[in-house]
C-alpha cells in the first residue's frame, strides 16, 4: 500500500493504539513523572489570603487540590462544604505562609460567608492552626514563586554527578537541556563536545546539588574517561570558575527532596548475584561484587572468564538499584541466564560455579523486595528511551512482565535492538503522549498498519487548517500579551478528575458500565487527561455514538479550547468527531461540569472534586425524567446546535432523505494536526434520521462543502484580493515601520485578511514564512493568538525561526493595543 508510509510528524498515537489493539501504560505507573508535575504545595497545607470581599483583610485557607501553578482554597470554617472553594493562580493572587498578618500587621478577619459558625476568632484560630502545616515561604515569595520546580533546572544550570563507572568521585555536569524532567548533562570543562554527554531524569539517585560531594566526604573530580582532555592545572581553573559562579548557576536544595532514599546494603566483597548490565540491558548475567564503599554504595563487575579480555562492565549501585537478582532468580522465573563469555559449555549450573569461584551467593535478605503491583500488563504501549542511543525516544510494547521488571520490544529504532529489561520504576520509561507534552521526537514505527476490514462511518477531511474560523473570534475571552509566548508546563497539569459512582449518571450513560470506571484518572497533562475521561465516558453509554455526537464541536459555539478526535464504535461501525478539550487546569472545574449537563447527569458525576457522602446537587432523588425536566426539557432541541441537526457540515444538511449509493469504507492520512486545528467532521447525521446507519459522505462532495465554505469565509473577510498584488511590495500607506522597531498601523489586524496578514510578513525578514501563513489561512484574528508554541507546533519550525517570527507577531500585538484595543 503507497500510503501505508508514515512521515515522523504524521504519528498519531490514539490511531495507533487503534489499529494495533494496544492499550496505553496507565499514567499513574510513572511515578517519577507524577513527581515531576509538583509544584512543592501539598493538600492540607494552610495559608493566609487576601478575602475576596475585602482585600485589606485575610483569612485562614487550605489547599484541597494542586494542578501546577494553580491552587484549590476553601476558607477555614467551610468545613466539609465545598460550594466556596476558589482557584487561584500562585503568580498573582495575594497569597502568604501562616504568620505573615501579624509579622505584617495585617488584620485576620473571619469572612462573611461563614461569620456566624465562628463565634470566637481567636480560639477558632488557635484550634485549626494547632499542628497545622504552612505553605512553605519560598514558594510564594521571591524568583521561584508559582514556577513549576522543573522550570528552575534551566539550560546552563549546574549539579554533582557521581561517577558510576570507576568509583565514588563525583564531577560538575552542565544542564544543556531539559525535557520534562529528563535532562542533557554535559561535564564541565568540556564546552562544546558532546561526546560525553548524558541523559539523566533529575531525580536520578546519582545526580546531586553542586556541593554534594564535599558534604558527603567524596571527592570532586573529572572522571578518567575525559582526564587526558585537559591539563591537571585546567581541571583546577575550572573548578576554581565553578565556585565563583555557583550562586549564579546552582538549582533550589529542595528540588531533589522527592529523590528516593538510598537504604544501608548488607553486600560483602565477593558475593555472586545475577545482574543486568544498564548500559546494555539485554541479558541477565552472573556478576560479582568487586568492592564496597560504605554502607551505601557497592561496584559489581559483570563476570567474564577470558584470560584475553581487555575491558570489564563495572558499574556502582546501592541497594535499590535496578537489574540485580539473587542466584537462581532467572531460574525460578523460568528465563535465560547468560553464562560468563568463557564459561566451558552453555549449561550454566550455580552450583558448580560457585564451586569453581571459591564464593558465596549473596543472600535473598540483602535484596529489596520486589512488588507485582504497578499496573503494567503485557501487549501495552509505553514511550522509552533506546539504551544504546539515549537520544532516542521509541514507541515500546511490553512483552513479558516477572516481579517489577518489563521486558520492552522498542520500534522505530535506527538501528535494531534486542528487548530490553528494565525496572517499573525506571526514569527511562514514560507515559504514552509524554514527548507530545514535552515537545520531543518521538521516534515513530517505519509502517503505519492500515486495518482494510475496519469501517469508519465518518471519512475526516485531509487538510486541517489554521484560521479564524478555527480559533474563534472571541478575542476578549484571550489574554494577547507578550507573556502568550512562554508556557508555564504546570498551567497545563490537570488535576485528578473522579468518577463519583453514586451521583446519576442520566439518559446517556450506562449506570453499570459508570460503576465499572476508575475512581479517577490524572494528574498529567490537560488535554490527554480530559481526553482519557471523554473516551472512557463515550464507552459507558447505551449507544457510544450518540453521546459522541453530543459531545461533538460546533463551529457556530464559542470555542476556547483544544480541538480532539475522539472515538466510538457502536454496531460495528466506527464514528469520529472533534471536542472541545480545555487545555488550562482553572478550566477543567468548569469544563467537566458543563460536560455533564451536556449529557444530562449530575454536574458532580466527575470532576476534580471527589463526591464522599452526599452530592450537593442532591441527585439520588431524582428521576430520568425529572432530571431531563431539571435541565431544560431538552428532548428535542440541542443547546449551542443549528436547528438542521448537528452535523457541522453543509454536506450532512442536504435532502437526508435521499439515500446514496453506499461507496466502500477507506482511509485518509491526515497531515499533523495544530494544537488549535479544529476537525470539522459531523460524528453521524441529524437525530431522528437513523443516525447509526447514515451512508457514508462522498469524497468529492465533501471536498467540494469544504471548498464553499472556505470561499464564502474569504469572501466575507477579505478587504482586497491578494491574487492581484501577490508580488507587489507592501505599500507604505497600509504599513508604516518606525526605526526604533515599533510598529505603526494603518488599519485593525482583526479585520486582516489572509492576503493582508501575507503582506505584512513580506515587509520583514521573515518573507519566506509567508507561504506557511497563505497555505493554511491565516487571518489578522488567527494571527493575534498564535504563540510561540503554537507557531512550533503547527507549523514544524525550529526554535530560532519560531521566535524570530513571534518577535513581529509581539509587534502587531503591541501596535493593536496601543491604536485599536479601546
């Protein structure tokens, strides 16, 4: 099949989990990247807030959820009653640690809302604070107030890395990038080669603060491996370099206090174990340990009888490191244990091993237990980092499970490698979508698998594209100002969302199936939680499709999110349709609640607050038919929908009476979709009319809607036809440049066509772009909400080009503000 090839910016992980099958790795197995999406508050902290009603008094509040730089408060008084609870934003809400009013002189005043529960202020006060744990100081005060910790690791920090080849010496590594957590550390002294450079989660057990080693008594020096590169009195200048800068470059202490503790071994010089060598996890090998250190640390050396060997594996470890067993283990778990490159035979036997070696087996009790309870199973998808080339991040499948170990079949590879084995806990192993969050390559499958007997009711159209119509022109409802160009990672780390079993689950939703659910899904990710949550929602319905097609986009809504292809198979078809996913934590709350009223449940059925006796909405009392009455008897009339239906396609409102002849199902590789394209495909056709047993669209008719539309949206913006001056220079009247780089405009960018946004791209050194902005309709509104990870995403430029494109994009911002925003 010609199209059954994939381009790297083409993959698509929820088709592909489709096509093959496969579920997804649960989020929740990934500990380290749960970790890494803390913000350093805690549910239960308290702190002291400004009060809504009156700003120059404060109250007692306590955090009852986290989602990166937001908080969940209720006011100390509330109780269990959440009806008050109130996000706010750690940058810029008026936030302190428990002390600040009466270090400050600033009044506590009990608000109104609960002034008659608390009869006595002081004693109230005395009773919750008794024990009680404050915000810490430093997050709400100072640089690192409301960052993500992650953000504070930034290219050109400096830590301690423990040579975990040689021995216990430790040298300073330079961070030159940082992916979610995963780091690209390159040793000090070395500038520009990468040779040695290594990739490292920042939780990892061997990397530290700079300082590290000179508290623990190790001493801090280039590892033998780079040694010759630099003269004695060099790695002694650089040191020196590295002190008097270290205020500069140094991260918070505190980052690492989610590292795991390392535990006191019990290991003695010569004992025999089975072990996998990290840098070549492939085989379980016998290994003995060489030396040990201290009561922490230990080197084992992977065995290896040739007289003629040049080299030895050797490595450092700690009792908690991965890929070391005692004697037998492969034995009891029924798999292969490679015997020493020079053992005589290939039936390795320990006994007689041990006999020959004059050695001891280590002990089962100086081995940490190992747990079968993490959530992996075999067949699922995970994304993991190629050991041979840790550049490289591969779609992975699990193969076998024994105890907390995996065995992964990478794919994608450049160059094939054998299954790997790796711990649960490893920080090599990331949820599926995590380089899609991070902004990394993931390294996609060399095929694509196309299922022929698959049918899709739905054919999506080929081309998305990026214009007004897909961003919405509800400018008052965006913050465009120059900080649109950074993203803080935690303001898109969605909090839990829960499934509150008991409240009703309405006319849609299969109440069976609802009980069936997890308690929760996340934290993680906005657009990937909410997606997970729809899904599992669409697949507890009665009929999928139906409560697909509620869920579905409509162009002609207010539209304030993401654009997401979600699923549903029902009588053995499939149906797709776009929804809307907020992307932003302080919208979920509101999101999951309309969500609900949209399917005509209880608005607590789920969201990021746990339902633990009673529901407020008070739910159990009520029927499927009063509940329907409840919420606007809305048997016959959609909300937000146009009254033909609610396919959001003209070629879905002709004549539906008239039946097609059926064309044969087939699919349509979509080029990669925007973070803000919107899929414009109707998930079934109108109620009433025998949704689940439409016809499919004819291709051409649907390319030929799609080509009306297009042509009436420009006719309706378009000041002017770009055609006719499409090679002219642009004229000084419609743009005026000032020598100081401020911009000076003629006329409101929000009234820009396609050709006028062209235009001005053509008058700055970022001409050649202008294609890009032509290809995919980009008006004055689309163009005043691009960002800089937008203009990444969407349109595949590097970062040097994506910013200096966003410098102009800043300028007509600024301009739009100073002349037209009144």
């Amino acid at each position: 099949d010609a199209g059954s090839s994939v381009e790297e910016m083409e993959f698509n992980w929820d088709e592909y989990l489709e096509d093959t099958g496969a579920t997804a790795a649960p989020h929740g197995s990934f500990k380290h990247v749960d970790t890494s999406l803390q913000n350093g508050f805690a549910p239960g902290m308290k702190l002291e807030v400004a009060v809504k009603s009156d700003q120059n008094t404060y109250w007692v509040a306590t955090i009852i959820t986290t989602c990166g730089q937001l908080l969940l408060l209720r006011y100390d008084g509330y109780g269990e009653d959440r009806k008050a609870d109130f996000w706010c934003d750690i940058l810029t809400a008026d936030l302190h640690p428990i002390g600040w009013c009466q270090q400050n002189k600033k009044i506590l005043k009990v608000p109104e809302g609960i002034k008659d529960k608390i009869p006595d202020q002081e004693e109230f006060l005395q009773r919750v604070l008794k024990g009680a744990c404050s915000a810490p100081a430093n997050l709400l005060e100072g640089l690192h107030r409301g960052k993500n910790p992650l953000d504070l690791i930034a290219p050109g920090s400096r830590l301690e890395l423990q040579n975990t080849r040689d021995s216990l010496e430790a040298w300073i590594v330079t961070v030159v990038e940082n992916v979610g957590g995963r780091l690209k550390l390159r040793y000090e002294g070395l500038e520009d080669l990468d040779k040695f450079d290594q990739w490292l989660f920042y939780l990892d057990p061997f990397l530290h603060q700079v300082g590290w080693a000179a508290q623990h008594g190790y001493s801090l020096q280039p590892p033998s491996a780079i040694t010759s590169l630099r003269s004695e009195a060099d790695w002694q200048e650089i040191l020196k370099k590295v002190k008097e800068e270290e205020e500069e470059s140094s991260v918070p202490t505190d980052l690492f206090k989610d590292k795991p503790v390392i535990g006191v071994h019990s290991f003695s010089e010569g004992m025999k174990l089975e072990a996998v060598d990290p840098m070549a996890p492939f085989v379980i090998s016998p290994a003995t340990v060489l030396k040990v250190y201290n009561d922490k640390y230990f080197m084992i050396e992977i065995d290896d009888l040739r007289a003629e060997r040049a080299s030895s594996q050797r490595y450092v470890c700690h009792l908690n490191s991965a890929g070391i067993f005692p004697v037998q283990w492969s034995l009891k778990n029924g798999l292969h244990l490679s015997p020493p490159p020079g053992y005589p035979g290939q039936d390795f036997d320990w006994a007689d091993y041990l006999k020959q070696c004059g050695a001891e087996a280590a002990p089962q009790s100086c081995f940490p237990l190992l747990s079968s309870d993490h959530g992996f199973k075999e067949n699922m998808k995970l994304e993991a980092v190629n050991p041979v080339d840790p550049e490289e991040v591969c779609i992975a499948t699990v193969t076998k499970l024994k105890d907390s170990y995996l065995w992964l079949q990478l794919e994608g590879s450049k160059k094939p490698v054998p299954e790997c084995i790796v711990s649960v806990e490893s920080m090599n192993i990331f949820p599926v979508g995590w380089c899609e969050t991070n902004g990394y390559q993931l390294r996609p499958p060399r095929k694509a698998i196309v299922n022929k007997q698959k049918k899709i009711a739905v054919v999506q159209p080929e081309k998305q594209i990026l214009s007004s119509r897909t961003v919405h022109d509800g400018l008052k409802n965006q913050e465009l100002n120059s900080s649109d160009s950074v993203v803080i990672n935690g303001k898109y780390c969605c909090p839990k969302i829960y499934f509150n079993h008991r409240c009703f689950s309405g006319p849609y939703l299969n109440k069976g199936r609802i009980a069936e659910l997890p308690q929760s899904v996340g934290p993680g990710n906005c657009v990937l939680v909410l997606k997970e949550v729809l899904t599992l929602l669409i697949n507890a319905a009665y009929k999928p499709s139906r409560v697909l097609r509620e869920l579905q986009l409509d162009e002609e809504a207010a539209w304030h999110g993401h654009g997401e292809t979600l699923k549903a198979k029902y009588k053995g078809k499939s149906y797709r349709a776009t929804v809307e996913v907020v992307r932003t934590a302080d919208r979920v709350a509101d999101f999951c609640r309309k969500t609900c009223i949209k399917l005509e449940c209880c608005p607590n059925l789920f969201g990021p607050q746990m339902v633990l006796d009673k529901c407020s909405e008070n739910c159990s009392v009520l029927t499927k038919t009063k509940y329907t009455h409840y919420y606007g008897k809305r048997k016959n009339k959609r909300i937000g929908r146009p009254p033909g239906g609610h396919s959001n396609l003209e070629v879905a409102m002709k004549k539906p009476n008239k039946r097609r002849k059926r064309r044969k199902h087939f699919f349509v590789h979509k080029k990669k979709r925007s973070s803000t394209s919107v899929d414009n495909t109707p998930a079934g056709s109108p109620q009433g009319s025998g949704a689940e047993e439409e016809d499919d669209q004819d291709e051409s008719e649907l390319s030929h809607s799609l080509a009306q539309d297009r042509d009436k949206r420009k006719r309706k913006l378009r000041t002017f036809s770009f055609s006719d001056d499409e090679n002219k220079p642009p004229s000084p009247k419609d743009i005026k440049m000032e020598v100081a780089e401020k911009l000076q405009l003629d006329s409101n960018p929000l009234e820009w066509s396609v050709a006028d946004v062209v235009r001005f791209l053509k008058s700055t050194d970022c001409a050649p772009l202008a294609r890009i902005f032509l290809d995919q309709e980009i008006d004055g509104q689309a163009l005043l909400l691009l960002t800089l990870p937008t203009v990444q995403e969407c349109m595949d430029l590097k970062l040097g080009p994506a910013i200096k494109l966003c410098h102009h994009i800043e300028r007509v911002k600024l301009a739009f503000y100073q002349q037209f925003a009144n």
